[in-house]
C-alpha cells in the first residue's frame, strides 16, 4: 500500500496548478494585519481569538518551515519585513507551483496591488470580473446629460458594459451571497427592480443592497455570461460576517438551475460551499451546469475538517465537475498554505479512495490531474494568453466614458498567424488586430492549397505534388495557442490550422495531420504521447572571409564556460521570451561547434511539443537579429564542423501513467513499448523523409558524430538512431529519443510521422531485436543496417510504404515527396555555399 500511496502522492506534488480563484495581494504598508490572513474574522474577534484557532497554530509551523524561522507570529513578521513583499512573493509562489491564475480583483484591500503586478510572479495571470464592482461603478457615475437613472437605462448600461469587458476575462464573479443570499428569483419583476433601483440610489453610503434589484442585475449577467459562452463563479457559504450564512446554502439556487434560460449555463460555487458541502455536491451531480471549487474551506479549516470537506464533495460530484482554488488573498502565504494542504488533502482523499476500492491508482492520478488543471483549464476555456486582463482601475476609467476598449487590447497592433509548411519553413500573415476579432477569428485567412508544395529553397510550386495554384484553404487560427510577442509586445501570435472551410479540416495540414495520428493513438490503444526536444542552433556573425557570408560567433568547445558566458546576454534574452511565451526550458549550453548552442525543452503533450518548437525558432532568429547577429538551424551548414540536430525525446502515457516503462522486463520496456519502439525502428527510413528532409540532412547523418545514421536502438547508446533512457534512480525506460531529426523539419509532420509507425507497430505487434549496446561502426560491414545516407533513398522507401500512407494520407505524402525532389534537384543545379547562405537565413 505504501508504494501506491507514494505514486499519487508524487504525481499530485509534481504538478503544476491552475489556482481558480484568488485576490490580489497588498503592499507591506498596508493596515491589513497578518493575523487576517488565518481567518476570516475581523475587529475584536479576530485580535482577541484569531491566535487560537487551528488554522493559525498549524500555520505558524508551515511558514516557520519555509522561512527557517521561529514558530511564531513576531519571528514570521519579522522575516517578513527584512524580505520585502517581492522576495516573499517569489518564494511563496515558487513553493506553490502555481501556473496559471484567476485574479478577482473586486475585492478592495488597503495598499492592493495591481493585476499587472502579479504577472511578474505567475506565468498567467487571468481577471475574474464582480459583477457587483460593474454595477456599482454605474450607478456612482449617474447617467449621461446629468438625468435620473431609469431601470431601462441603467440596465442597458449594465449590460453593454458586461459585454465590453467580457473580451478580457475569463469569468463572470456574484457574491449575491454577501448583498442579499442566494434566494435570487430569476423572474423578478422590472416594475420591482425600479423600485430597488430608486431606493439604492438615494442610500448612503451608495451601496447596491435591494434584494430586488440585486436578483434583477443577476439574472441579466447570467444571461450575458451565457450569450459570451462565460461561466459564473458564485459565493457560497462561508465567509466574513457580511454574509447571512443560513442564504448562502447553495440549495436556494434551485429556482436559478431550473430556469430554462440558464440550463446551458456554467456555474461555479466557491468555497466548497461549507458547510453546506454535501448540499454542493449533490447540486453538482443532478445539474449538468453547476462545478464545484473548495478554495478557502482549504486551509481554513482543521486538517480533519479540510479531508471531510474535500470527501464529502467527492462523495457524488463528478470528478471532472471539481476544481482547485487558493481564494489566496493580501498575502502571499495564503497561497503557499493553500496549495500545500491542497497537496496533502488530496493525497489523503485519494488514496483512501483507492484503498476502499472506488479508484485505481492510475484513476487517482487522473483525479488529481483533473481537479489540479485540467478541469479548469477546460471549465474556464483558458488559452494560456496572460495579457488579455484588465484591472479595475480600467473598468472604473471606462465607466466615466475615458476609456471605450480594453487598455490591453489597445495595444495590441497586428496578429501574427504562424504555420508551418511541408518543406519546414515557418511562414506568416500579419492582419490588423481588429480584423483579426471581426473576421479571422471566424473565416480564417486563405491560403493557396499549393503553398503546402513549396520546397525549402525556392518559391515555385514542386512538380508532381497534386497540388496547383486552383483551389484555396483557410488557415483557422487555434486560441489556445494565441500569445503577445515578447521581442514585439504590440503584436500577438497565433498557430493556425489549414481546413478545407472552416469546421472540415485539410488532409494536408501538417497541425491537423499530427492531431489525427495522436487521435488514432488515443483512440485504438487510449494512450498519450509526451515528447521533449532538444533544440541545437549556431549563432553567427558575419565572415570577413571565405566562402560563406557567416562564421560562427565563438570557437570554444563543448560545455565551455567561456562560450556560454560571451553570449550570456543573448541566451539570457532567448530564455526570457521563451518563459514569456509560457515554454518551458529543461537546460541550456554550449554546444561542440564553433558558436553552436542547445536549448532542451521540457516534455509536454506531442502537439504543444511540436507547436513550443516552431515558437523556438522563431525566438531564436527573431532575437539574434535583434543583436544584429543570424541564427541557424540548419543541419550542416559548415562542412567541417558538427551539425545541428533536433533531437526528439518521447513518451508514452494512460492516465498520468509512463506506460514505456517496465523495469522488470528484459529491456526496461512495457510489451506496449517495444511494440511501439519496433513499429518506429521497422519504419524509419520512411520517417527521414520528415524528419531529415533536405540533403543537407544526409550531411549531418554520419557515423560517429551522434546523429543517429544505423537503424537500430540501444541503451544509452548515442550512435543508435533510437537511444532508450533510465531515470536516475529506476532501471526501466522512461523515454526514447530520435537522433535522425533536425531543425528544416517540420515538427508537427515529423512527429505524425513516428506516431504513425508506431500506431503501425502497436496494431502489428511488431517485435524489437536486441539493441546495440556498442558503437555500430564498430561492428562488422553489414552487421547492423545503415540509415539512408541520401534523401532520394528514404523518398524511395516512404513511396513503397502503403503503412505509413494510410495513416498520414496519401495526399499529403504526396505532395512532400514531390517537395522532396525538388529540393534534390536544386541541390545538384546550384552554387552551395549561396544556397547554404540562403537556407541560413530561412531555417
């Protein structure tokens, strides 16, 4: 039992949160005490009895763990003040492993901190609009011409203002729980709504309380949440002792859940609703719209209270229907406190789970993964864009008529949609970013179907590709992948996909090619495929002699400090826009060539691996000609020194499960994972045409250099073309790495291509010769097969190959091979150190 609950427990701890739900934190200046941020009391509950609850003691010992302090509040308060709030931000957070989160700013707090702010601490950073903060603002404004305020006019007000701003959040907030309970008749009359409205309007302070009204403003944000396909997020529960804790009972809500207008709806109750939890979780199983959060009820409570909470919610809840939250506030040690009991709750609740026979451990793992990101990611519709959220301070501006779009949004100048093509070059059209919202967004930009035959060195249509100058396609833009340009910040980027017209996507799209292969795979066999690259590059600087118009920028070894140090800077700014981009870097380093340099990624999901590598390269030219400098990808541009490869690392997984792994086998690999393996291995001559694309691939290809030119795998051995890897501390296979691949291949088209053979290897199931454990040019001649040593040769191979051409397409193979050709018959016709110099600044 021991080692599965070390499984969920590891997995849970290793991932990366999406934080739902937080407010922003306040500057060390602020009046708020420390001793709030244990408790939701305030005035002389919380200075007279807050030290005493379990929440405050068990929280002293966690921050007196983390800070190297004393257990107590003045030692904690006292690192606090000598660490300033930026160095206890990083540190809180770094410790929490937040990536993404949810900022409801409405929250007003002494010395609070911008929304902006937090962005230098949290990768991505999204608004969550109050709408009560909404309407407040309008009716502290009064009308336009200095009028009275009628329910029609203030309505409209209201909702065109909702409208507006919901292009810059991610969700719609209510604390209809604080102002008048969650009793809301959604079929509130106007006539008693004005009525609410006058008498709001002549209070003082000015303050929406009527109940009447308040259920009237609800009900018209629901129903914009709707029609801008956001959800809700809706107190519950308990809070401060503003609320009447008897109508934060979510089960007042029925008349809400079954209003026909809102069944399509997505609502979200904060806070576990506790203690109304089982009332929650219950909503939350006979109502398809309504989600769960239990951000606050964690660490609020006693560790007890926070484990029954958390498996009362689970009791009927769908898995996928409950989300974690920090509702991490003022400080940044609600965060750390919230993620850290999150962790251990959750290991607890699951493991029993699995221990009472509800869940397997692979179904654990997958709960965890749920409740921790992925359920969010999708119940929010996030795109992992962090600059698209406005403060309240912008709304409140735009409230007094100064301010009619989004501040982000007036920034914001073009929008790049990148692709990449069948030759492996990375191309581009820029739209305004207005048009991009009123036209792209839904009809795409057109493309000529036979921009996908274009070769790498020339634009001229490759001959016998089926594909001509009749006949368009429309590249559709994928938000998810929308981002604002870290070396350009007035333009965004977006990865796009080639349909035939929007909704029916093109056999010949290399994006889509490789989301229907990793379909097949999840489909036929339900697994996944992670994948991390390693990225080499030469950075240059003009030659002031010789054949080639470059040379490289230093001429030190491999790993040499000094190298790394004299192009620190550039490497600094590559890392920094990469992080900007939300890529994450593994390592990086001097390579062996003269002025060569790795950049390794971290493994993700195949197709956000493959998009991460077009992004790269780009970032790498883009930055290198911000210093005047060029950067290459090229595989062989100097005769006579190393290459450059883009060597592939890969996965497979079920579940949050390494399912390649099997340390009791004969070879450290699953029977999955050797079928696998051998279907690459079997078809890797085919695969060079996407993965080696051009013959100046076949200059890098070579014994004894490391770039994989034998058919074969083995252990650890890194002249095989497929090398299988270990973790330090485990003797099964974690992953496989492909040498054969480089920076002209596409790597969406590369990787459909292995996934391919090793969907063919899985269906077959074909199986793996013994792996070389020497060097194969050691071995006698013939021993061990080589690789194609020219690209003619793996064209020949992928023709012959009716496998490989069923899954990939045979429009699609035909066309590349075409592309293929022509590249070789260029080659043989044209001047080679000008088409190196010319493939030098296209890859």
């Amino acid at each position: 039992m021991a080692v599965e609950r070390e499984r969920i427990r590891d997995a849970i701890h290793s991932m990366a949160l999406v934080d739902g739900h937080a407010h922003n934190l306040v500057g060390m200046d602020s009046q708020m005490p420390l001793l709030q941020a244990f408790s939701e009391s305030q005035g002389e509950a919380l200075a007279r009895f807050g030290s005493q609850t379990l929440c405050f003691k068990r929280s002293l010992r966690d921050l007196s763990q983390l800070y190297g302090t004393d257990a107590s509040l003045e030692s904690i308060e006292a690192h606090r003040q000598a660490a300033g709030l930026e160095a206890l931000t990083r540190e809180c957070f770094q410790a929490a492993g937040i990536s993404v989160l949810l900022l409801d700013d409405g929250l007003a707090m002494d010395k609070m901190k911008a929304l902006d702010w937090h962005k230098g601490f949290i990768p991505v950073v999204h608004r969550v609009l109050r709408i009560e903060i909404v309407a407040e603002a309008i009716l502290k404004e009064g009308p336009p011409g200095g009028v009275t305020w009628t329910l029609d006019s203030f309505a409209d007000r209201f909702v065109g203002s909702l409208k507006l701003l919901s292009e810059g959040v991610v969700a719609f907030k209510s604390i209809a729980a604080y102002r008048s309970g969650l009793d809301i008749d959604p079929t509130v009359s106007r006539r008693d709504a004005e009525q609410g409205l006058v008498q709001d309007m002549v209070s003082s302070p000015l303050r929406l309380k009527n109940k009447l009204l308040l259920n009237f403003l609800f009900v018209l944000a629901l129903e914009v949440a709707c029609s801008q396909d956001l959800p809700m997020q809706i107190h519950s529960g308990f809070g401060d002792k503003d609320l009447d804790l008897r109508l934060s009972n979510p089960l007042h809500l029925r008349a809400v859940l079954e209003d026909e207008r809102f069944k399509k709806c997505r609502l979200v109750l904060l806070h576990a609703s506790y203690p109304f939890v089982q009332e929650a979780s219950y909503l939350a199983s006979v109502y398809s719209q309504v989600y769960l959060d239990f951000g606050l009820a964690i660490p609020k409570l006693s560790i007890r209270g926070m484990e029954n909470t958390l498996s009362q919610l689970l009791e009927l809840a769908p898995l996928d229907k409950v989300m974690f939250s920090t509702d991490g506030y003022a400080f940044p040690e609600t965060y750390y406190l919230g993620t850290k009991w999150t962790r251990e709750v959750l290991t607890k609740v699951l493991y029993n789970a699995y221990v009472d026979g509800d869940l397997s451990v692979e179904e654990s793992i997958a709960a965890a993964e749920g409740i921790l990101q992925k359920n969010a990611l999708s119940f929010y519709k996030l795109n992992g864009d962090a600059a698209s959220s406005p403060s309240t301070a912008a709304i409140k501006k735009m409230m007094h008529g100064k301010d009619k779009v989004m501040a982000a949004d007036k920034e914001i100048k073009q929008v790049r949609l990148l692709w990449g093509d069948g030759s492996g070059q990375r191309r581009c059209r820029v739209v305004p970013a207005g048009r991009f919202k009123t036209s792209i967004l839904k009809h795409g930009v057109g493309l000529v179907e036979c921009g996908m035959a274009l070769p790498a060195g020339i634009d001229a249509v490759a001959k016998g590709s089926g594909l001509s100058a009749v006949g368009e396609v429309r590249l559709m833009p994928d938000l998810a992948t929308k981002r604002r340009l870290p070396w350009y910040p007035q333009h965004e980027i977006v990865l796009g996909n080639m349909h035939i017209v929007p909704g029916t996507p093109w056999e010949c799209c290399p994006r889509g090619t490789l989301q229907c292969t990793l379909e097949i795979l999840k489909k036929e066999f339900n697994l996944e495929i992670r994948v991390g690259f390693e990225n080499e590059f030469y950075l240059l600087k003009p030659s002031k002699q010789g054949p080639l118009n470059w040379t490289g920028l230093d001429t030190t070894n491999y790993c040499s400090a000094i190298s790394f140090d004299s192009s620190s800077h550039i490497m600094d700014d590559i890392y920094d826009s990469l992080k900007k981009l939300d890529i994450e870097v593994e390592q990086m380093h001097a390579e062996a060539g003269n002025g060569q340099f790795e950049i390794s990624l971290n493994h993700c999901p195949a197709s956000t691996a493959a998009d991460n590598v077009l992004l790269l390269r780009d970032t790498v030219k883009s930055i290198a000609l911000k210093h005047h400098i060029n950067a290459t990808f090229l595989p062989k541009y100097f005769a006579n020194d190393l290459g450059s490869g883009s060597h592939v690392h890969m996965s497979l997984w079920e579940g949050g499960v390494n399912k390649l792994m099997d340390e009791t086998s004969r070879c450290g690999m699953s029977p999955l994972g050797e079928e696998f393996l051998a279907g690459v291995l079997h078809h890797l001559p085919s695969i060079l045409v996407f993965t080696a694309p051009h013959p100046n691939s076949y200059a890098r290809l070579r014994p004894c250099t490391w770039s994989g030119a034998f058919q074969c795998w083995g252990h650890s051995n890194r002249e095989a073309a497929l090398r299988t890897l270990s973790p330090p501390d485990a003797d099964g296979v974690s992953n496989f790495e492909l040498k054969a691949f480089d920076g002209m291949a596409n790597p969406h088209l590369g990787l459909a291509a292995i996934v391919a053979a090793g969907i063919d290897g899985l269906r077959k199931h074909m199986v793996l010769p013994e792996g070389i454990s020497v060097d194969p040019s050691t071995l006698p001649k013939g021993t061990v097969p080589s690789l194609p040593s020219e690209l003619s040769a793996a064209v020949e191979a992928l023709n012959a190959n009716k496998d490989l051409k069923s899954i990939l397409g045979e429009k699609l193979v035909r066309a590349i091979c075409a592309i293929r050709m022509f590249d070789i018959d260029m080659c043989r016709n044209s001047n080679p150190e000008q088409l190196l110099d010319q493939l030098a600044d296209s890859f």
